[in-house]
C-alpha cells in the first residue's frame, strides 16, 4: 500500500517537475532572444 | 494527559527557536539597515533556506489534521490536497515568484500599484491581508487541536500556547528566522516520518501493510488504496482543489514573501527541484497513517478525528513520538508564522507606510510589523475556537486570491488596465461572497460546484471582456522588454 501511494504520487510529482523544466527552457529561450 | 510528551515537544521547539534567534540577533547588529532585513531577509537568503520554506509555509494543519480525517472517508484521493499544493509550488518557481523577486517589491499589493494605480493596492491588501488572516486563524485552531490531543487540555489553552510558540517563530529576526528555523524543521520532519512509517509497519501483522490492504479490499474498498479513486471523487474533489490552490496560492503574499527573500531569480529556479517534492510527498505518510488508524480495530472506534493522533502516540516509542509530533507542530508553527508575517508586512508596507508615514525608516516599518504580528496573533487565538473547521474554511478563502492571481498574469503579461482590474476584482470577489452567502448556486442549480470555479470562471470571463474594452497600458513585462530579461 505504502508503495503504491508513493509512486502514484511521485508519478504526478514528476510530471509536474517534466512541465516546469519545460517552461523554464522556453523562457530561457524567449529571453536569450 | 501525556506531561513529559509535551514538555520534550516544548523543550524542543524553544531550544531550536531560542537558539537560532540569539545566533540571527547577534549577526543582526551588522545587517540592521539592510534593505528589509526584518520582512525579507535582506533579499538574500540562499537555497537551502528557501527550499525548506517554501515546502513547509504551504505545509500546515490541513496537511496534517485535514488528511488524517479525509482520508478516512475518500482514502488515498486526499493526496490530491497535497499534490495542489506542490503543484501551487511549481507554479511560483518558474512564474509569480520570479516576476515578485524581478520586481523588487516587498509586498503583492505593492507589485499591483506599478500595474493598475494606489486604488488596486489598498483594496488588494485590505482583502489579502484578511484572506491569510483568516487562514492563520485556521492555523491557530490546528495548534490547538495538535496540543490537545497531546494533553487533555481544552482547545483554547492549546491555541494559546500554539500561539505564543508560533510569535517566538517570527518575532526576533523575521523573514531569516522563519527560513534558518525551517531547514532544522524540515530535516527533523522527514526523518521522523520516515522512521515512523517504519515503526508502524513493524507493528501490524507480518511486519508490513498488508494486513491494511487486506482489510479495505475485504470491505470492497480497494478505491481507497489508490490516488485515482473514484472517477466522482476526481471530478469533485481532486480538480476542484486543484484549481482553487493553483489560482489562488501562486498569488499570494504568504508564498511570494518568501521568494522576494531570495539571493537571486536563480535561487527561486534551483529551488523547485527540492521543494515540490519536499512539500507533495508529505501527505503520502499523512495518508498511510491515516488509512492504517482506521483498519485497526482499537484506533478505529475512535473515529475519523482522534484515531491517527492516537495511534501514533501509542504505536511509536515515545522518543519518536516527541519527534513526530514536534515536526508536526512545527509544521503548523511555520505556517502560522508566514501567516502572521505576511499580514502583518502588507499592513506595515501598505497601509501604515504608503498612507500615513511614507517616510518611515526600515528600523521603524519592522517595528511595526513586529507589532501587527503580535496583534494579528493574539486575535486569532482569541477566536480560534469559534471557528468553522479548517477544511471547510480554506477553499473559500483561497477563492479570494483568484482574481489577485489574474490581475498578475494580466498586468505583467498582456494588458494592465486600472478600470478593467477594479471590475475584474469586484465581480470575483461578489460571487466568492453571493456562492457562499446567498442561494444564488442553488437557484443555478449548481450547489456542488466549488467556490473557486465559479470564482475562475467570473474572472476570466469579465477579465477578458474588459481588458479588451477598457483603455489601458501593454503589459509590465512587454513594455519593459529589458527588464523581463533582466537578473538571474
């Protein structure tokens, strides 16, 4: 149980990680411009 | 009663809060005429600070208490409380915060009068300040509760030690102590939940927690195993609070504080790394012990409120009980103290100082913050205990940043418009009010929905129409090309 818990919640943590680099890169971008 | 518990958990948090506040007051004397030493830390606190202050300031009682009781009736679906927030967190490093740091401002309102004029600012503080005080009254109703449980003490007595403790926090040396007291805090958080969730799989039936699957999918429960639950749960809970703390928190004084403390827009960008994770996995042990106190029969009986707290008190050696419950407690204390700080800096910035002393040294403005937090502190304890419960409370009062959220991303991004921001606030914040106070969802036949769509949807809609219709300036950051590119 604990597991499962824990990696669903990673799971969307990381996601939300993925998608924050994203727009970090594409404002770097926007910037260097 | 358990005296010597609560006297380990106070000895620890006064040695911790004492200790670092005689080390930051002895450094104090060569920093005091820093710009906003008290309120930000002299815009120069490093990552290591930050990281833990932005994981726990959005970290408090509902983390705690309010996953201990959902999880009771929604299972593991609560965890969507907490993965709102880290969200809100993600959001704030990579857009509101570093747009506050890039400004330099020291207040959110302060940030809105460059945008939209003095009107916008006053009627933004007047409502946010109110909007975080009513959740540091939520907080003080946690720190009651925490220390009754601990006791046999009434709530009341609880709030008010909670209160005294939660001051101590913040009173000597502001936004730094905060942050140096937060990163002993957050280590000791996680270490001690870690240990504990060891500890209680050691004590069920074949030293894991299998016998806690067993018992929910015995009941044909087996949604409650899993975040995904019910596709209800989902549509209702889940999106709904995460729409009400992506749009609100983002915008708020509470969090932006601390990134207006930070080194640098650098330090706000490393920081998410470790904060979102540090803040969203927290409620994974909050859940765990919740769903294990309602599978044991003997924790179960004493229903959704008191069965986790019990079961930890009685399951754990009482060393790692003092240790849990003193990182729990502080983790409401961290709360409590961004709740007071960030009023009370408004108050002193905004109001005291934009209105009746704008020639107000920096020694002088954080005295009166000083003085704003002990008031701010000493009302919320005051009516603590005659308050609705802190779930039930919390989405409405977030409902009334949504609209500070928007004027933020209209102002900077597209199109600042002072007639279009005055209508836009109003209308978000008449419906928070009509939602809630008026049988206006009900003749809509919308009573399940949240506070915080209706509110989004009412500011959007009227934020859109008017932004296109009222005269106005380009955005902050598109008129000042230079500036948005500005600093890392």
């Amino acid at each position: 149980m604990f597991w499962t818990i824990f990696g669903e919640a990673s799971l969307i943590i990381g996601i939300t990680l993925v998608i924050s680099f994203l727009a970090l890169q594409l404002q770097n971008k926007k910037d260097s411009k | 009663m358990n005296t010597t518990l609560l006297i380990a958990v106070v000895i620890y948090e006064v040695l911790l809060i004492g200790g670092i506040a005689i080390w930051l007051t002895r450094q104090g004397k060569e920093h005091e005429n820093e710009d906003v030493a008290f309120e930000l830390g002299g815009r120069n606190l490093p990552v290591s600070v930050i990281v833990p202050t932005l994981a726990l300031t959005v970290l408090g009682a509902a983390h705690i208490l309010g996953i201990f009781e959902m999880s009771w009736f929604m299972g593991a679906a609560a965890m969507w409380f907490g993965l709102a927030n880290a969200m809100a967190l993600a959001v704030v490093c990579v857009s509101t915060g570093l747009w506050a740091r890039r400004m330099g401002v020291t207040t959110v309102p302060e940030m809105l009068e460059q945008l939209y004029g003095e009107g916008v600012r006053i009627a933004v503080s007047c409502t946010m300040a109110g909007a975080i005080f009513g959740i540091l009254t939520l907080e003080t109703q946690g720190l009651g509760i925490i220390l009754a449980t601990m006791t046999g003490w009434d709530i009341q007595s609880g709030a008010l030690l909670g209160g005294i403790l939660g001051v101590l926090y913040v009173i000597f040396a502001g936004m730094k102590e905060v942050g140096w007291i937060n990163l002993f805090n957050a280590i000791l958080m996680y270490i001690s939940l870690i240990l504990a969730t060891y500890f209680i799989a050691q004590g069920l039936p074949n030293d894991d927690f299998s016998s806690v699957t067993q018992y929910y999918s015995s009941l044909d429960q087996a949604q409650m195993l899993t975040i995904f639950g019910s596709a209800e749960i989902m549509l209702t809970f889940a999106l709904g609070i995460v729409v009400a703390v992506v749009f609100s928190v983002p915008a708020s004084q509470l969090i932006l504080q601390v990134t207006m403390s930070a080194k640098s827009e650098a330090t706000v960008k490393k920081s998410l790394w470790l904060a979102v994770p540090l803040n969203g996995l927290f409620g994974v042990f909050t859940i765990v012990i919740g769903l294990t106190a309602k599978s044991l029969p003997e924790f179960n009986e004493l229903g959704p409120k008191l069965a986790a707290p019990s079961m930890l008190i009685e399951m754990l050696p009482p060393w790692l009980s003092v240790m849990l419950i003193s990182s729990f407690l502080a983790a409401v204390l961290s709360t409590f103290a961004m709740t007071s700080l960030g009023p009370a800096t408004i108050f002193s910035n905004d109001i005291y100082k934009r209105l009746y002393n704008p020639n107000a040294s920096e020694t002088h403005t954080a005295k009166i913050t000083r003085l704003a937090i002990i008031v701010l502190a000493a009302i919320a304890v005051a009516v603590a205990t005659s308050l609705p419960p802190i779930l039930a409370a919390i989405p409405w009062l977030l409902s009334w940043l949504i609209p500070v959220m928007w004027l933020m991303i209209a102002g900077l991004l597209w199109r600042a418009s002072n007639i279009s921001a005055i209508i836009t606030i109003s209308s978000g914040w008449l419906i928070n009010m009509l939602w809630s106070f008026s049988p206006l969802a009900q003749w809509l036949n919308m009573e399940k929905i949240p506070n915080a769509y209706a509110v989004l949807a009412v500011t959007v809609v009227v934020g859109i129409v008017t932004s296109l219709i009222c005269p106005g300036n380009k955005g902050y950051f598109r008129e000042n090309s230079t500036t948005a590119n500005a600093t890392n």
